[in-house]
C-alpha cells in the first residue's frame, strides 16, 4: 500500500544510515531537546539546521509580561497618534526605547541558561 493510500499527509520517505556512535550522539541530541520522535526532530533539522527548545521558566513569564507591558504603552502611542494625526519626536523615542529593553531582556534571558530557558540543539 502506497503512503498517500493510508492517509499519511507526508508521501516521500528517505532513510539514513547511522553508525552507533552517530546515532548515539543524535539520541543524545533528541533526549536534550525533549522530542522523543526521530521523524520529527530529523525533520526540524534537516528543514531548520536546528531545533528551539524553550522551557516555561519564570524569566520567560517575566519577559512575556514585559512584552505585554511594552506592546500596551506602544498601543497607547499609537492610539494617541492615531488620534492627533502626528506624533512627537519624544514620543518616537519613547517607542524606540521600550523595544531596546525588549531586546536587551531577551538576549539577558537566550544568554542565562542554554538548557533550561533557550536552546537550540
């Protein structure tokens, strides 16, 4: 029976050769990463080159809420400038600075801890 006839939504079927210690190395890399399918975690890396692993911490859930924080005053902005038709030069600085800290929070938070905040594998 062909793949399409069984209502597989994936119809092309490759095989690999691993020696042991290559496939070892990739059971390592899939236990790290937490995908326990070597289709699925084969086909992140063959499509990506990698494989994002983010766990639910408190500094994620910080950075959540300071984005949210963030994204509400930029709505404010916009609101108002939506509403005067102009906006004012420290009004663009004021948006400007709330994205560095967004960006200056998430390299502090990719930077803590590869394995249990952001990884890639």
């Amino acid at each position: 029976m062909k793949p399409y006839e069984t209502g597989r939504k994936r119809k092309i079927k490759k095989e690999v050769r691993l020696s042991d210690i290559e496939w070892k190395a990739v059971q390592k890399r899939m236990q790290m990463s937490g995908i326990s399918s070597f289709s699925d975690y084969g086909r992140q890396m063959l499509i990506n080159g990698y494989v994002v692993v983010i766990d639910d911490s408190e500094e994620l859930k910080e950075f959540t809420y300071e984005i949210n924080k963030i994204g509400n005053n930029i709505n404010q902005i916009a609101h108002v400038a939506n509403s005067c038709g102009s906006v004012s030069e420290e009004t663009i600085n004021i948006v400007i600075g709330l994205m560095n800290n967004i960006w200056q929070f998430q390299r502090y938070i990719l930077s803590a801890t590869p394995s249990s905040t952001a990884s890639t594998t």
